[in-house]
C-alpha cells in the first residue's frame, strides 16, 4: 500500500496508538501491555504477544516501502524512510532531516503521512478484534500495573519467595494451615517484575489458604527456558471449593493477570477436579553478554536497545580502558567494536584483544561506517557490519558468532 493513498476514517485516538507502539518497538515491557498487542495475540505467554506485536508492526512498514527502484529523495519513498529511520534505526529527528535534505515542517509532514498510512493498514483488525474481544476480567488491575509500570530484569526469586512466605505465614496460622518453603541456597535466576512477583506469590498462598488444606508446600522446577514455583497443597481442595464466581478458581485470576503482565503464566493441576497444585511459570533468565565498544553513546543506545529486546545481557564502553574494566567484571561472551574511535581505534583494539590469550576467544564483530570487511577478517574480527546496522543484522551476526564459540552458551530470548 502506498503511502499516498490513505483511508480518512481513521480516529485519531488510534493513529496516537500506533506511534506510541512505534516509539516503544524495542521496548518488550511496554508492548506486553499495550492496547495493540491484542492485534498479534499469540494465545502464549504475554512476551510472545509482544514480539508478535512488533513483528506485525515491522511487516506494517514494510508494506509502506514503495520499492528499492525510487531514490530517497522521491516523494513516495520519504513516508516510508522517515518512518524507519525514525523508529527501526532510532535516528533522532535532526538526522533523519539532514539525510533526507529536508525542513521540519517537510519531516513533520512525511512522518504524519506515514503513519496515517500504517494506521489505516491496522484499523480494520483492530476494529474486528474490539468486537470480538470480551473486557478484561478485572480493569481494575490492569490500570493498576499499566500506571505502575512493568519493570523486566534478572530477578532471584528465592528473596521474593522468603517476603510472600511471612505474611502467608501469618494468615495460614489462623486457619491452621501450614506453609512451608524449600529453596536451594543458589539462586533462582528469572526473568520478572519483582513487584509483581512478589504480589503473585502472596495472593496465591493467600488464595489456598482460604480452603483450610492441612499443608502448602512451596518447591522450585526448571523446565525448558522456564522456572516454575510449584505450591503444593495436603489433602487436595474439593472441586466444589473451586467452583462459581467466589471459588478457588476465581480468586486465583488477578495473579493469573499479574504474572502475565510480566511475560509468565499460571497453570492449575489438574485443570478440574481436586487442586493438588499452582504452578507459577517464569521465564529463566540467562542469555550470552554482550559487550559494545563504541564511543558514540546514541549508537550504544540503540544496539542495546536491539539486544536486550531478545534477552541478551548489554554492557557499553566508550573506549579501551572502559571496555577492560567491563571485561574484568564480567567476560562478555561477544563484543561488537567500532572502528572510528579516538585516542585507540577499533584496529588497534582489536589486534590487542586477539595478542590476548586470555580475550583472543571472544568473539568480536567489527561494526563501521568503513567497508573494511577483509581487513576486519584478517585481524581476526568473526563477523563485519557496515552501519547503519538493522536488529536482524545484528542479531544475526551476534548469534552466527556464538554458535561458532565453543567459549559461549548459546543465548535465549527474553520470555
């Protein structure tokens, strides 16, 4: 669809959706609650919803692009580039203007044309998907977490876990129920909010409590990319306790919705019949560390915005002696250096790194506005990127060099 050809009965409500969307395309927290994510529905967990969601966001522009044979300066094309560079390259409004050789009011023009067309390529799915969509059981949670704001990280829940355990202590003791924990002494790495998890936790040994079971047990498993605390209850809750709009089954959907709001999920056992256990499903958190040497703070931004939207773990470094620091405090599995550098440039980095028995190992992708991928080969680089770089490509180089270390553990992707 051209951008020239754009449907006038799109509410301007949606269209402030869309760039909201646009402006948050790597920001993985933000789309697992946003009002669009419900146009990519995945029916998993709510982090497959939001890459599906940037996924359907990404395929929208790329519907706008007019074709490779028209130059950036032709009319058709500018919609689509400026949109792009804006919100896929990250590119401030000052150097999309320069690049483009255009003023304000023309960028401000483009960019509206282009968006006006993105939203009118997703308004008819989002009308349909609003008439066939119930309301959320409950607005009022949502709003809640929506206002607080979802904050993802690497997260030991054993802490977590030990703050739910007194409270849900205190009330099993009027019931005379006993709640007990065993947890190794490592951590338990994952992937969440630890506000949220730590309301999860208690409104669900609140909830099984309330039945009167003798014992709630509380265990830890790993499953594949998962953690799951499992709390377990003595003698199993009747079905009838579980049943109609104040039972068990009820009383446990706000920590269903809270740990979706955080990419997890909960899962009942057996489905019906008597409860023997909940299970409260997180991501695990562990992906390759990636340390980027680049001096120019704007592309550090934007590279750790494409990694840590796919759970691998960033540190930046501005030149050589910032970037040994990093190292000595945690080996990066990979880095990616600039060439253009003062003082010590990428060459010279990178000849050091690989005269290093200890960091000749670690894979390096050279990244620059040179095209220099035979030189960057020769002094040992794995992979060249000439910038600008997209998130594919730097995913992909990233990942193409991990899988041919025998140093690094391939990476995972935030759930």
């Amino acid at each position: 669809m051209s951008a020239e050809a754009v449907p006038a009965a799109v509410p301007e409500e949606f269209v402030g959706l869309v760039r909201d969307a646009l402006a948050h395309l790597y920001d993985y927290a933000h789309l697992q609650r946003h009002p669009l994510v419900a146009l990519a529905s995945t029916g998993e967990t709510t982090t497959d919803s939001a890459r599906a969601l940037r996924n359907l966001l990404l395929d929208t522009l790329e519907q706008l692009n007019p074709g490779d044979s028209l130059s950036r300066n032709d009319k058709e094309w500018r919609p689509y580039g400026v949109l792009v560079r804006r919100y896929v390259d990250g590119f401030p409004a000052e150097e999309i203007m320069e690049e483009l050789h255009i003023s304000l009011r023309q960028f401000q023009r483009e960019h509206r044309k282009g968006l006006l067309a993105a939203a009118s390529m997703l308004y008819d799915r989002w009308q349909q998907e609003r008439q066939d969509t119930k309301p959320p059981v409950s607005q009022t949670l949502q709003e809640e977490m929506t206002s607080l704001g979802i904050v993802l990280g690497r997260v030991d829940l054993a802490p977590l876990i030990q703050d739910a355990l007194g409270p849900a202590q205190a009330l099993a003791r009027g019931h005379g129920v006993h709640v007990e924990a065993s947890l190794p002494p490592a951590p338990v790495w994952a992937w969440a909010d630890p506000v949220l998890t730590r309301q999860a936790l208690l409104a669900a040994l609140s909830a099984l409590v309330l039945p009167r079971p003798d014992h709630i047990a509380i265990r830890h498993a790993a499953g594949h990319d998962r953690l799951i605390v499992r709390l377990m209850v003595t003698p199993p809750i009747a079905s009838t306790l579980r049943q109609g709009p104040h039972g068990l089954d009820a009383r446990l959907t706000p920590v269903s919705e809270l740990m979706q709001g955080q990419g997890g999920a909960v899962h009942l056992f057996p489905a019906i019949g008597p409860l023997e256990e909940v299970r409260l499903e997180f991501g695990q958190a562990r992906g390759a560390r990636v340390l980027v040497i680049d001096d120019n703070e704007r592309v550090q931004q934007l590279f750790e915005r494409y990694l840590t939207a796919e759970g691998f773990s960033v540190s930046s470094a501005a030149d050589w002696s910032q970037a040994l620091a990093l190292i000595d405090q945690a080996r990066p599995d990979a880095i990616v250096l600039d060439v253009m550098m003062r003082e010590v440039d990428g060459w010279q980095l990178l000849q050091r790194l690989q005269s290093d028995a200890a960091l000749g190992t670690i894979p390096v992708i050279v990244c620059s506005v040179l095209n220099e991928p035979e030189l960057a080969a020769a002094l040992g680089a794995r992979h060249y990127l000439k910038k600008p770089v997209s998130q594919q490509q730097m995913l992909a180089a990233i990942r193409a060099a991990l899988g041919e270390s025998s140093q690094a553990e391939p990476p995972l992707a935030a759930p």
